[in-house]
C-alpha cells in the first residue's frame, strides 16, 4: 500500500507543472531515442563489430529483457526506497549501461552493456509514472497530462531514428550511446530541485519471485532469437523451452498463493486491468517488432543510416500526433472510445498492407499505409495507460504501473524476436513483409478484442 504525499509537495506548484511532466518525461524520453536510434545504427554495428542477424536482435532485445524482467522489482523498490530515489538511480545506472555500450570493444560487451542500461530503464520506468500521478490531484488533470506525457514520449520516437541517423553518420555509432549521458545528468538534477516527494512504504520483497521473472524471460529470450538459428528442435532450444515453460509454471503459482506477489491480487478484480495489460503487450508487439523490420528493410534497400532515420520520421511522428489528440478525444468519451477505434483503424491499415508491401513497393505507399497505422495506435496508447492507472488509483499506482511496462516490454521483446524469425525463415522480402504485417494485424485485431469485451469503464481497485 503507497502512502500519500506528503503535504508539502502537493500540490504542484501551479508554476511549475509543465516542468514537473518534463523532468519526469526526461527517462524515458532518453529510453526511447536511444530504442528508436539504435534501430538505425544496426547495420553499422554489424559492420563495426561483425556482429551477425542473431546478435542484432540480442542487441535490441538484450535492453528489453533486463527491462521487462525487473520492472515489477523497479515498482516495488519505489514503493520501498520513495519512488523519487529510485527515479534518480535508475537514471544513474543508465548512464552507466550508455557509457558501456559506447565503449563496448565486441558484440558481446554490447549486449551485456544493454542489459545493464535496461535495469536501470525498468527502476525510472514505473517511478516516472508513480510520481506523475501523486503530483496532479485533479483526476481531469491527471488523465491530461498523462496525455501530454505520452505525447513527449512520442515525439521523443519519432525524433529518435533523425537522431540517430545524425549521430551515427557525423560521429558513429557510439555516439548513440554517448548522448544519453548529458540528457540524463539533466534528469537527476532536475528530478532533485522539482520533483515531488513521497513517504517511502517499506513493503516486503519478493527476491526469489523476481528472480523467477528474470529466469523465465531469458529462456524465452533464448527460444525466440536462436530457435531460428540452432533450429526449432535441436536441444538447446528445446531445454530452454521446457525450462522456460516450467519455470513459468512456479512463478504464477507463486503468484496465485504466496504471502507477497508481485502485481497486488486487488487489481486483478476488476477485468479491465488485466485486459489493459494484454492491450499494451499486443501494441509493443507489432510497434516494435515493425520498426525493427522496416529499420533493417529500408537500410537492405540501400538507404544509410540518416536516410533510414528521416524515412521513419513520418511513421514515428504519427505516434506523437496521435497521443496528443487521444487527450481531447478521451476528455469527451473516456479512455474506451480511442482504444477501441484507434485499434480498428490500425487492424485494418495492417491488413491493408498484408497483400500489397514487397521488396518494390514504394515509400509513399509504404510511408501512407504505416503513418495510418501508427496515428490510430497513437490515439489509442493514452487511454490504455489512463485505463490501467484509473483502475489502480494511488494505492496502487506504482505497481500498476511496473506491470503495465512490465507487459508491453515483454511484448516489444516478444515482438522484435518474433521479426527476427521471420528474417530468418523466409526466403525474401516478398514473403518477409507480409508474414510480418499478417503478426502485427494478428496483435492488433487481439487488443481489439480485448478492449470490446472488457473494458468498459475503469473502476478503482
């Protein structure tokens, strides 16, 4: 149980609340570039450290293990140590995981560097979020700026790939990783002066329960991005898939019956908080596993790195737009209406490309089709997030929030490995696109599902 604020930081100082959403926007805003900027960067990462198509995806889905697999450790942490000290030092622990990505002399001191930098994006993840719901008390307000908050976060994916491109033909691909130190130093300075505080509640933790995430996401890390490499049934791969399955098993009868469990049974009483869940993994699904194949399929056809980044500036920036239109939208319907439709427009803009993308089609059409696409999963992001923290309110709002994360980076994991498989097995990008665009038009048409038949109208916990 999260205590309240303390009187003294609440409210936020009427001054200051656009700084307040900007300082806790500020991790993942760095999170997101370096995500978005590294997707342009892979093929010189390739050439640099000869790294092949499997360790690729490791580099990408390297930083989103360690982040999915610790968030709920990073809600709990911030229930414990006051989610403003655990903001500040999962910033420092991703500066440190930059610093080692830059310096990385071999593909695997890469991937370790990324695990590194994802624990410290699952510590400011659910904090970031935490604190920006005990900073606003007014629940108009809140949905609001949570909004404006995914809008930040939005623009910050969609300036990510021109960003990336920039750095890596002006200075390489390090330099990637090199200007997430300063935006960083930046967030824990003004975390410090403006953020808001909160009392610490020094609830148990579960250390074995996290330990049992991190084994189980690794294994299906491994099934996922070497099945295509080792084969399906060499035994590896089949070990890992039964250690994987078993050790998945225990966890959520660990969760069902043990004194501690990691997302607090309470939320689960209401559908539309585990429904919301399964909407965030299906979006990260097909939004990571998309960038990561059109990333690789644009720099295929010829384009370096800045081309590949200012031909996904369109694409991306539709994500931006459409969050900040969500907030205008869900302040006269509720959160429902924009998830719902924006996931229909989004089912059918994927399944409109699912016959017609091909090695030759071209970037208009492939832009047109993809920014649709995008601008209504753009709408629909906002009110799965205010869906989820509605349904937890403040009680429940750091670990909500771990879990919501938790769910869609598991998603993006699950996304990007599942891309890769499709490199792997198919024989071309005439079969590549639309074995990839039938994935993402399966995700979609799942969320779409989900938000019919659960979410209604979020009541609390």
């Amino acid at each position: 149980m999260t205590s309240p604020v303390l009187p003294a930081a609440a409210p936020v100082r009427e001054f200051a609340p656009l700084l307040v959403l900007t300082t806790l926007a500020i991790g993942f805003v760095m999170a997101m570039i370096d995500v978005t900027a590294v997707n342009t960067a892979l093929s010189d990462i390739a050439a640099s450290l000869d790294v092949p198509l499997a360790g690729l995806v490791w580099v990408v889905d390297g930083y989103t293990l360690t982040f999915a697999a610790l968030l709920m450790a990073g809600g709990a942490l911030a229930d414990r140590f006051g989610p403003k000290n655990v903001y500040q030092g999962g910033l420092a622990v991703f500066i440190l995981g930059s610093v080692l990505c830059a310096l990385a002399p071999s593909g695997a001191a890469l991937v370790a560097a990324r695990l590194l930098q994802g624990a410290g994006a699952a510590l400011f993840m659910p904090s970031s979020l935490s604190l920006l719901t005990h900073a606003y008390d007014d629940a108009a307000t809140r949905t609001r700026m949570l909004a404006t908050w995914s809008a930040i976060v939005g623009c910050s994916s969609a300036a990510g790939p021109l960003v990336g491109g920039l750095l890596v033909n002006e200075f390489g691909w390090r330099s990637v990783f090199w200007v997430n130190v300063p935006i960083g130093l930046a967030g824990i300075a003004l975390t410090h002066l403006v953020a808001p505080a909160t009392r610490a509640n020094r609830r148990a933790l579960s250390l074995w329960t996290h330990a049992l995430g991190v084994a189980m996401l690794a294994g299906l890390s491994f099934v996922l991005i070497e099945g295509p490499v080792l084969g399906w049934t060499s035994s590896p791969v089949l070990a890992a898939a039964l250690a994987t399955l078993a050790v998945g098993t225990w966890l959520v009868r660990r969760e069902r019956t043990g004194g501690h469990p990691l997302i607090p049974r309470a939320l689960f009483a209401t559908p539309a908080f585990a429904a919301a869940n399964g909407v965030g993994f299906m979006i990260n699904f097909a939004v990571f596993g998309q960038l990561f194949l059109l990333s690789l399929f644009l720099q295929e056809r010829g384009a370096d790195a800045l081309e590949t980044g200012m031909r996904l500036i369109p694409m991306m920036a539709a994500f931006a737009v459409g969050n900040l239109m969500s907030g205008r939208i869900s302040a006269r319907t509720g959160p429902r209406v924009p998830m719902l439709y924006g996931l229909l427009v989004g089912l059918v803009a994927a399944l409109f490309m699912l016959p017609t993308m091909g090695p030759h089609t071209p970037y208009w059409l492939l832009v047109a089709a993809t920014t649709v696409m995008n601008l209504a999963i753009g709408i629909a992001i906002p009110g799965m997030t205010a869906t989820v923290m509605l349904v937890a309110g403040r009680e429940y709002a750091n670990s909500a929030a771990a879990a919501l994360n938790a769910n869609r980076q598991v998603g993006a994991l699950v996304g990007v490995a599942a891309m890769g498989a499709v490199l792997h097995m198919a024989p071309g990008w005439a079969v590549r696109l639309p074995w990839a665009f039938g994935l993402i038009a399966a995700a979609y048409a799942t969320a779409c599902y989900l938000v019919y038949r659960f979410i209604r109208t979020g009541k609390p916990a």
